[in-house]
C-alpha cells in the first residue's frame, strides 16, 4: 500500500469538527466593495491613446466614488452618532396638559451671561499631638464627631465628656487655637476642617502574676492632627442669615447682650440669631421667600398665574 492511500484512509477516520458546517447570521459591519477589473474594449483604448494621463484620472474617479460609497454606508449604520436619523427623541410636554396656563413668549432685552467666579482658596492652620497613650479606636469617635464644627462647639463638646479619648482631643483643639490666635487668626470664624488620628507607636511590657507567671501587655500611641479654616465675613453672614448659626456663638452672643444691658428691641431684632426657636424660624422664612420668588419668576417668564392662586 502506497503513501497516497494510508493518507487517504487516516484522513477518511479522523473525526470532522461538528461546528464545521454551521451557518451563522454574523456579517461584516465594513465592507470595502472592490474595484471594477479594467477591460480593454475599444472605447478605452481609444481613450488611452489620446490622453496619456487616462488611467491614472480613471483611478482617481474610482477610489472617489468608493470612498463616497464607504462614507455613505457608514452614515447609514444605526450605531453612528452624527447621523441625526438615529438621534434620541426627547418627549416634550404638550400645552393641553396646561389648559389654564397663557404661555407668552419668553423676551430678554439683555443677554444674560453665567461667570463662575473661582473658589477663595482657604487658609488653613492645623495642630499635631503626638505620643497620645491611648487606643485608636477610642479616638476615632471624637475625631469624626468634631468634622465641620465650629471651634467653640468642638471645645463644649470635648470638654463636656468625662472620658480620657475626649479629654485629649480638647487638648489638641486648644493647642491649635492658641496657636491661630498666636498667628493673627479670628477664633470666632474658625471651623474644623480636617480631624486626622492614626497609630504612632506601640510598646510592650510585664504584667506579672502568682508563683512567678507573667504576661504581655500592650501599651499604644497614637497621634492626632487637627486642621483649622477661618471662614470669611462672607460666608459667616450667609450661614446665620440660613438659620445655621453656631450654638456657642449664639451664647457669646447672648452674653454679651447681658453685659451690656441690652434692651428689649435690640434682643427682639436678633432673636433670629440669639435662640433655637428663632432660628429655627428663619430657615422656615428663607425657604417661604424663595418658593415665593421662585413662583414670581416663573409666573413673569412663563405667564402662568393658576399656580400662585394655590398658594395664597
């Protein structure tokens, strides 16, 4: 038996791959149609012997048309973004939802220009304590507590704590403020900005017990890291006028209303500021005033005047 036959036999055996035959949908998404085969009729070779340059322009005219045919495929896949036919339709609300409302059409005499003003970049003063002997995660609490505070409510809060984890933070607040009034800093619009702690060491010793066993004992330090931003005039005055003005600023406050025998109108002109219930109002009286000026707005550019009816 010949080398052509056993070649014939072992590939007769060997089993076919049963995903040889299968059709699939899959098709190619680009495809470039190919140039026409030039055929040498008479109409072309007439043309080819008058002008030199007529095959080299035939190719070009060719490779154009291709190239409007490719282009012109691609704009018509779904998945192309510049083709306004396959552009998401927004749903719009129609005037019959509205039978009440007179719309008017919307004239501004000015243009109106929108300027980002670029954020004031914050001075920041900040306080390490180190050697803290005592446990992260006894630390951790008061830390994440005191984020955001004014200073004067972080200091009655540590100090009105009689454990040790509260008693070294206020330590360190009150190093950082000595330090900003040191520095020329305001202490009444200083706010807790940042409040790191993390493990500084850690040592180990004895503890002994009976018939001369012993022990070990593990004895941590930690470090904490406070940072402190003094809020602009600004900023303060925006805070109080939205009823969030600090409780201990509100008690200096008050304080000082006591020692300067303030009457009874100038305490009634700042009870927005002096007690809880004051300002509590003043945060329900800004919200009132913008949904009234928010309604006056849209009832001006819009015209729709069933709405305000609702409300009076």
């Amino acid at each position: 038996m010949n080398f052509i036959k056993l070649r014939t036999l072992f590939l007769n055996k060997v089993p076919k791959s049963s995903f040889a035959g299968i059709t699939t949908t899959h098709s190619k998404l680009i495809q470039q149609p190919k140039i026409n085969k030039r055929l040498y009729t008479r109409e072309y070779l007439e043309n080819y012997n008058t002008n030199p340059n007529f095959e080299a322009d035939r190719i070009k005219e060719e490779e154009a048309r291709l190239k409007k045919e490719h282009e012109k495929m691609l704009l018509a896949n779904v998945a192309h973004d510049k083709n306004p036919q396959n552009f998401i339709k927004v749903a719009q609300k129609s005037a019959a939802l509205l039978p009440e409302a007179k719309f008017q059409p919307l004239v501004v005499p000015t243009p109106l220009y929108s300027i980002v003003e670029p954020r004031k970049p914050k001075i920041l003063i900040q306080g390490v304590r180190r050697q803290v002997p005592c446990k992260l995660k006894k630390l951790l609490v008061p830390m994440s507590m005191i984020i955001g505070m004014h200073l004067y409510d972080a200091l009655a809060l540590m100090t009105g704590r009689h454990k040790k984890s509260y008693r070294y933070v206020a330590k360190t607040l009150q190093q950082v403020r000595n330090h900003a009034i040191n520095r020329g800093f305001d202490e009444a619009r200083l706010y807790v900005v940042e409040a790191l702690t993390g493990k500084h060491r850690r040592n180990f010793g004895l503890r002994f017990h009976g018939r001369g066993r012993s022990g070990r004992i593990k004895h941590d330090m930690c470090q904490l890291r406070i940072k402190l931003a003094e809020k602009s005039y600004e900023d303060l005055f925006k805070e109080m006028i939205r009823g969030k003005t600090p409780p201990m600023l509100a008690y200096s406050m008050r304080e000082r209303a006591l020692q300067t025998n303030a009457g009874y109108e100038e305490i009634r002109r700042k009870s927005w500021v002096l007690t809880a219930k004051g300002r509590q109002q003043q945060k329900l009286m800004l919200k009132r005033r913008v949904q009234l000026t928010y309604m006056e707005n849209l009832v001006g550019i819009r015209g729709i005047f069933f709405l305000t009816s609702q409300f009076k």
